[in-house]
C-alpha cells in the first residue's frame, strides 16, 4: 500500500488528522488496531474546549455535537462549605467550554471518514515503523491474518501511550520527564439527571470530587481515592455518601442519587516525551504526554496537536514549505508543557495529600481563597481551562 500520511490510531486525534487532511486535498490511511464496536464504545474523556468544538466544527463533524453538546459558561469551586462560580465568558472574552462525550465524538468521525474520507482500517495492528529518517518510512502491520506494508511520506503516531511510534524514537534522541500522584480517581457513571449545571470541583474533608455529566439523564462523578484501590472496595451506597460529604455546603443543595452503571479507577500520573518528531515521524496526543485528568486537558491536547500537524503538512502540500512542521515538536511543547503545569497546580490544589500535614492543607485553602477573591487568577484559571490558543 502507498498513501501520503500514515496514520496510526483510531481514535479521535487520528480520525480528526485524517479528516482535516482530507479536506485539503491531501491521502492518508488510518490503521486502528480494534474493531469498529471497541473505538465507539471505550469511555475516555468528555469535557471540550473552545478550540476543540471550533476544530470539529471545521472538519465538519460537528453536526450531533451543536444539538447534542452541553455549552458550560463556567466551573464551581467548593472548599470550605461554600461555593464560588468562576464565569469563563466574563474572565476569557468570550471563550465557553462543552460537555460531549469522547465516545460521540469517535462515532461521528468515523461515520464522516467511512461515508467520505480516506481509508480506514479497522483491526490493523501496527507492529513496527521502519526508516522514519528516510524520505520513504515504512509502516508494518498485521490486518485480516496477514503482514502487510504501508508506505507513506509522512507517520503520525496517535496510538496512545502503550504504541509503537514512541519506541521507535532513538533512545539517545528521547528525554522523558514524568511524576505519579499519590492517589487515584474511582469514577462512575449514574443513570441520573446531573445535580447541577456546571461541572463542581470540590476539596472536601475526606479529599477531592468532581461532579461532571455525560447527557441531560446520564451523571459522571469521580472520588479522590488511595492507589490501589480497586472499584468492588467501594459498593454503591458507600460512593454516595462519600461524594454527598464531599460536595456537602451550607446551602439549600443535595446530591442526586441513581443507579451506578460503570466503575473504574484511574491512576494519576504526568508524562512528557521530547521530542514529538524524529524524522518523518511525528507523535501526537497520548503518544507523547499524559497528564492527570484533573485540568480536563488529555483529548483537548491531543486536538491541538493534530491541528498543528495538519497545518504543517498542508503548508508542505501546498507552498513545499517545510519550515512548520520542523518547528512542530517545539511549538507542540510549548503547549504540552504549559497544560502539563496547569493540570499540576490544579491537582495539587485540590486533593488532599495522603503525607501532608495542616501546612499543607492551609496553603490549599489559600490558593482556593486567592482564585475566588481575585479577577486575575480566577482569569488565568479560565484561560487554562477553556484552553490556550495554538501557538501560532
């Protein structure tokens, strides 16, 4: 097989790649290594930022998203029993952040890229990325019980932390900077409406929680909880009444209940590979950096890359200028890193450290009390979360 760009991963960096090249004219494949059913169905993130909605909007897969998608003007910070609205329009200019699934988003890209797009390749397993310093790399790959070939001018790696692309860097070329937490999330979903508008981020006595929603009828909340905590140590009504302690102000409010459908524990961790380009090869989204969910920051940084990338290559289609995409790594960086900090400070900031002590708890309350009493750095919260723009 021959194709102009290589695209390893189904998900939604790789398909929105795929769909933004497309549009400008320029061939690609995709090798996802599940099937179809897994790519439309595994729970991932669900939280957008402004530049997100504005990149589906451009490839136009934003059709379900503007019936579908909850428009969020702002976050509620809850510490101490009190509550404290922080108004992104009003701090940002404008920007708002939206609620639609991961999951939807996937679903409606494949259906574009199968209806309409380039190839597609479901339950191709790429097994190795050879010459990427050439101007021919080569991707290998096992699909319908047999090895075969693809041959590409450019690969973009978008399959994730545990793929290929990375180990493929040289290991004298990479540098990897990474920190564990020393706590976890159990999140759940919950056939229940959601118990309030806009998603609650709340340092409570026993610890972090967040309150989020998938749809109108379906809640998402998480609990800060010790590592290696497995989902069946929690049963229902201990979550419950966890999260309602959490949540818990002096105010006229209470926490819906309802049937809990999925359990998980996520651990935290922050992860940054540099750098994100090794030839003609490229890395995008989780491939190249992970940082803990805190910040909402996962899809919507693996969307900046892409974008980035594919500008670069049709700047290269179009003008033969290469001049962006040998800046990608550095401009891609500059960004990672600003989220990475970013999801950091609001990590920290809001769980309670299993080894700290009442020092440690002050300076959280402090750093709370300064964000809601301060239009500053309740604006430079909102700028971080509705999203920086692409450094361009």
């Amino acid at each position: 097989m021959r194709t102009t760009i290589g695209i390893i991963g189904g998900g939604p960096a790789g398909l929105l790649l795929a769909r933004l090249l497309h549009r400008a004219g320029i061939d690609c494949v995709v090798l996802e290594s599940r099937t179809r059913a897994y790519a439309e169905h595994r729970q991932r993130a669900g939280m957008l930022e402004q530049g997100t909605v504005d990149a589906l909007r451009e490839c136009g897969a934003a059709d379900r998203l503007e019936v579908d998608g909850l428009v969020h003007n702002g976050i509620e910070l809850r510490f101490d029993r009190e509550r404290h609205h922080i108004d992104f329009p009003v701090l940002t200019g404008g920007r708002t952040v939206t609620i639609y699934a991961q999951t939807e988003i996937v679903k409606d890209l494949i259906a574009l890229q199968l209806a309409d797009g380039p190839q597609l390749l479901f339950e191709a397993e790429a097994v190795a990325i050879e010459r990427p310093e050439s101007d021919t790399p080569v991707v290998r790959f096992v699909h319908q019980g047999r090895e075969q070939s693809l041959t590409c001018d450019w690969v973009v790696g978008c399959d994730g932390f545990h793929g290929i692309a990375r180990d493929t860097f040289p290991a004298a070329l990479s540098r990897t900077y990474e920190h564990d937490y020393p706590y976890s999330w159990l999140g759940v979903l919950a056939d229940v409406p959601p118990s309030c508008e806009e998603l609650i981020y709340a340092r409570g006595e026993g610890g972090f929680a967040l309150h989020s929603m998938r749809s109108p009828s379906v809640s998402r909340l998480y609990l800060q909880v010790p590592n290696e905590t497995f989902p069946d140590d929690w049963p229902d009504e201990r979550i419950w009444d966890e999260l309602s302690a959490r949540f818990a102000i002096d105010a006229d409010w209470h926490l819906e209940r309802g049937p809990i459908t999925a359990k998980s524990v996520t651990p935290m961790r922050s992860y940054v590979h540099e750098p994100m380009r090794h030839g003609r090869l490229l890395l995008a989204g989780d491939a190249a950096h992970i940082v803990p969910p805190t910040g909402a920051k996962g899809l919507n940084l693996a969307v900046s890359d892409v974008r980035l990338a594919a500008r670069a290559l049709i700047e290269l289609h179009r003008t033969g200028s290469a001049q962006l995409l040998d800046r990608y790594s550095e401009l891609c960086l500059d960004r990672v890193w600003q989220a990475t900090r970013f999801s950091y400070d609001m990590t920290r900031m809001l769980h309670a450290d299993p080894d700290g002590d009442a020092f440690e708890h002050r300076l959280q309350l402090a750093r709370l009390r300064r964000i809601t009493a301060s239009r500053p750095a309740a604006a430079e919260l909102a700028a971080n979360y509705t999203g920086l723009p692409l450094p361009l």
